[in-house]
C-alpha cells in the first residue's frame, strides 16, 4: 500500500462522475387477453395491460466525493460494511475520505395486470476515447452491505444480472426484484494511472419478448465510444497496404484505423452484428465516420449495412429514348433512392419498383420488412457523397478521395443529403485485409483473399453509391467475382441499404457476434 499512498495524487486523476438519481420508465405491453365468461352465448375479456417500472440509485457512498481510488478484491466486503476496525468511516470510504467503490440498488417492478418473465443486463464501459479501465469490476451483492457467500466478480462490458426472472402480477408479493451490486477498481499493487483513468458509465436493460426498459448510470459511453474503445485499448499492429497507405490493425477485434481516421470492420467475419428494424444479427457495422447532417453539423457517427439484400433491383431505369433505357447515374433522382427513402423507409405496399431496362417495372411489398417506426428515429440525416472515377483501378485511399471529391459528370450533384443510401466502392475495398490483398479494386478478382477475407463480399452483384465520371449512365458495382467496375444502373442487381445512426445511440448489450449481436436504443 506504500505505492499506493505514493502514487495517491495520480490516482486521484482517476475521476468517476456517478450521480445519484432515480429513472422511472413505463410502456412494455404484453399481447394476450385475460377472457371471461358472461354467459354461454358471449365471451367478453380485456387485453392484460403490461408496465415495468426500473428504479437505479447509488446508496454508497452518501458523499457527493465521485473520485474512486483502487481496492483489493478481497477487502471489498469490509469496504461495502463500513468495517471501522478496518479504517472506513462509513461504507466505501475509508479514514482519509477516499472512496473505494459504489454501491447500486437497482429495483425492477411490474405494475401490470400480467406476469412476465425477463432478462437482465448490465453494460459497463468507459465513456469515451479518453478514458480506460483495464481493472474495473462489478458484483452482486447479497444486500446493501454485504457480499454473497459464493460471490463472483465480473469484468467491464455486457453481463448478465439475472435470467428468466419471473415476475408476477402487481400487487403480489413476488411482483418485483431488487439487486444490489458494487462497482470499484480492482488494486493491482503499482501505479495504476497509465491503465485506469477518466469516467464510466453503464446501462441496465430488462426485455422480454414483449419489449423491455432500460435506465443508464453515470455518464454512458455512445456507440462510437464504445467501438473506439475497442480500438483504443487493445494491442495493434501497422499495416502498409500496396498503395504505401499506412493502416493500424487491431487484429484480435478485426477492426483497423485507415489513413483518413475512420475505424473500420476487415476480414472474413468481424464481430460486427447489430440487431436494428427487429432483424436479430440483421445488419452490421461498417465503421465510424466523421459525418456532416442536414444542418452542417459535424460528428462521427455509426455506419450500418444491411447484412441480407433487400432483393435485385435497377440503380435506375429509364425510357428507351433517354440512354437507351439504360437509365441516369444521378443518385439523387434515381430509383433506387426512392425505393430505400420511400418505399422501404415507410414499409410501403404494391409500390412500382424497377428491374430491367426501358423502366421495366415489378410490385414490391415492403410493408413488413420496411424501417419500423421505433427505429426511424436511429437514423440521422447526412451526407452521402456522390463522386466519382472513370475506372475502378484504384486502391481503396485513392478511391475513398474520389469519391468525396468535385469529380462528376456534367452536371450530377456532388453530394445528396438523406437517410438510406448503398456502400462506397472504398467500404467494399476496406474491408478486406489490406495486410493479404495488394491490389487495385477493379483487380480484386484476380486475388483470392480480396474476397475469401472480405466481410462485405456476396455471391452476387451489388450495386453500390458511386456514378462512373465518364458519362451519365454507369455506376459500379461489387461484382460476383469480387471487381469492381461500372455499368448499367437498369440491370437489376442486389440492394443493400446503409445508413448513419445518431451520435446519442448507445450500445446497451452485445458482443457483436452473431450469437449475441449489438442491442442499440438511443440515449436521452
């Protein structure tokens, strides 16, 4: 502990905001009906009405003092009593007034007409790039002040509090849960202020099948805090790419940082699932972006794609005297912003959809897989960028530049603001491994690891943003044999929205694996 006391004033920079305060949340409703019977001829019933209400309050330390400094693992039960024999003064600080740890009473309670089973999640991080906590842990307590007999001490990031918690019915007594759960920096015995330090924060989630709540303490990391950390903090590795781009690699998490700063998923399968529109691991994280909104505000912002196409359709199409049917290259009136802006954006039914040349047509029906309302509000209004090249024999920085560049064609916009669009020809390049794949885009297929380690690859053609410079028809693709290169925007090929979630999303549970894909919900 002399290190300790030596390294005091460091270690005091380890700053923790936590407040103290209640969050009461309602809504979940749960879609049976409790019926009875009036007579032999009429049944009538009303539909069992469902809310939960989730309370989180620190109850220790009592004292507005947020800074924590590090605790031995195996004096944290005399820490949470308040042991006076053992130098604390009152549970969680000790006789020099310095707080070792927080204490969590975290209550969920049905106050509906139903009973409900849940489960529950916590979800602890640092809450932003210049923070890190390498020894932060967590535990269920038996009460406010005591540890359970066979106690378990849990690590940062997303574990569960409780599985198949059967609630039943308000105004029994086994209608709600309280938990009590301690929070501190494990001490490690040296000097902790290179491993430890800035603040923390963390989510608390219960769902069912029905829906769910969820409350946040402290200051909760965003989604792209959450991805950067998992950049930040762990070993990387710099990669030259054939084009002399410099790229940092964090290979344990297939994540890497390109010459522009953007950080980005590589490889054959990243653990980039998100669940988003009710679709389990149905889209995935193509990276962070400095992204600019419809009001010029600048922020970087989570990139989603679509894991499964939407299904084939024309870029655009058009009359046979207008390029011979082939369609025009300008994103911002074609077809296919309409489809992703209107039809699928709305879950509209028997819409008009394109699929060939001379405006051959097709009915789509996005009424059941189109955006769900709850999710509309994820998504942010940004700019996509509509430049060009006039050949695809460039490697993925190069292209990247082209496309946020002035080169168009004629008159085509150099930029459309909007919610849904399709990849980058640079998304579908950066996401192989630069460290295996050494050539230029339009020769992705002459190399088999541009494809075998690309993420972003399918077995088919798939249209992407991007207009060819050269004339007003073509637009590239990433083609079925792993190229890219332009060409008709009317033939029909596969769609796969993106889209930029708002800076406030936050990242409530998730690992990113298929099994257990990110649980998105936007912070207040």
């Amino acid at each position: 502990m002399k290190k300790l006391k030596k390294n005091k004033y460091r270690l005091l920079t380890v700053i923790i905001w936590i407040f103290s305060y209640f969050i009461l949340m309602t809504g979940v409703t749960y879609a049976y009906f409790a019926l009875s019977a009036s007579d032999e001829k009429n049944i009538v019933g009303t539909a069992a009405s469902g809310n939960l209400n989730l309370t989180v309050s620190r109850v220790a330390p009592s004292s507005d003092n947020n800074v924590l400094v590090p605790l031995l693992d195996n004096a944290l039960e005399n820490a949470i009593s308040g042991n006076t024999a053992k130098g604390a003064i009152s549970p969680c600080v000790d006789s020099n007034h310095n707080v070792s740890c927080e204490v969590y009473k975290i209550v969920i309670e049905n106050t509906s007409t139903a009973a409900v089973k849940l489960n529950g999640n916590i979800y602890l991080n640092s809450s932003n790039s210049s923070s890190s906590f390498q020894n932060l842990k967590w535990e269920i307590l038996d009460n406010a002040t005591k540890r359970k007999t066979d106690y378990f001490s849990n690590s940062m990031y997303s574990t569960s509090l409780v599985k198949d918690l059967s609630l039943s019915a308000k105004g029994n007594s086994d209608s709600s849960q309280t938990i009590y759960l301690a929070i501190w920096i494990s001490e490690i015995n040296d000097n902790q202020s290179a491993l430890d330090y800035g603040k923390y924060g963390a989510t608390i989630s219960f769902t069912s099948t029905n829906g769910g709540i969820t409350s946040t303490i402290g200051i909760v990391p965003t989604g792209v805090d959450t991805l950067n950390n998992l950049f930040e903090n762990n070993t990387k590795t710099s990669v030259s790419a054939a084009s002399s781009e410099k790229i940092i690699q964090v290979t344990s998490k297939n994540l890497e940082k390109d010459s522009n700063g953007n950080i980005r998923y590589y490889g054959l399968s990243p653990n980039n699932y998100v669940t988003f529109n009710n679709e389990s691991a149905g889209w995935r994280i193509i990276g962070i972006f400095d992204t600019e909104d419809s009001n010029g505000n600048w922020d970087y912002r989570i990139k989603l794609i679509r894991d499964k196409a939407l299904g084939s359709y024309s870029w655009d199409s058009s009359i046979s005297s207008i390029n011979g049917g082939k369609g025009i290259n300008d994103f911002s009136k074609s077809d296919i912003m309409t489809l992703l802006n209107d039809y699928y954006y709305h879950s509209k039914s028997a819409q008009t959809c394109y699929k060939d040349l001379n405006n051959t047509s097709t009915t789509c029906d996005f009424s059941s897989n189109g955006i769900k309302s709850s999710y509309q509000n994820m998504i942010d209004d940004v700019k996509y960028y509509l430049g060009g090249s006039n050949n695809a024999s460039q490697y993925p920085n190069k292209y990247y530049t082209f496309e946020r560049s002035n080169a168009v064609y004629s008159s085509n916009p150099k930029t459309w603001i909007g919610k849904l669009g399709l990849m980058y020809p640079s998304d579908y390049g950066y996401a192989t491994d630069l460290n295996t794949c050494k050539v230029n885009l339009r020769s992705y297929s002459t190399t088999n690891t541009c494809t075998t380690n690309n993420w972003l690859y399918l077995s088919g053609h798939q249209w992407t943003i991007t207009p060819s410079v050269s004339n007003s028809i073509n637009v590239y693709g990433a083609w079925q044999d792993g190229s890219v290169y332009d060409y008709p925007p009317a033939y029909s090929y596969l769609i796969r929205p993106v889209l930029y979630l708002k800076p406030n999303v936050i990242i409530v549970s998730g690992n990113g694996t298929k099994e257990a894909p990110y649980l998105l919900s936007l912070d207040s």
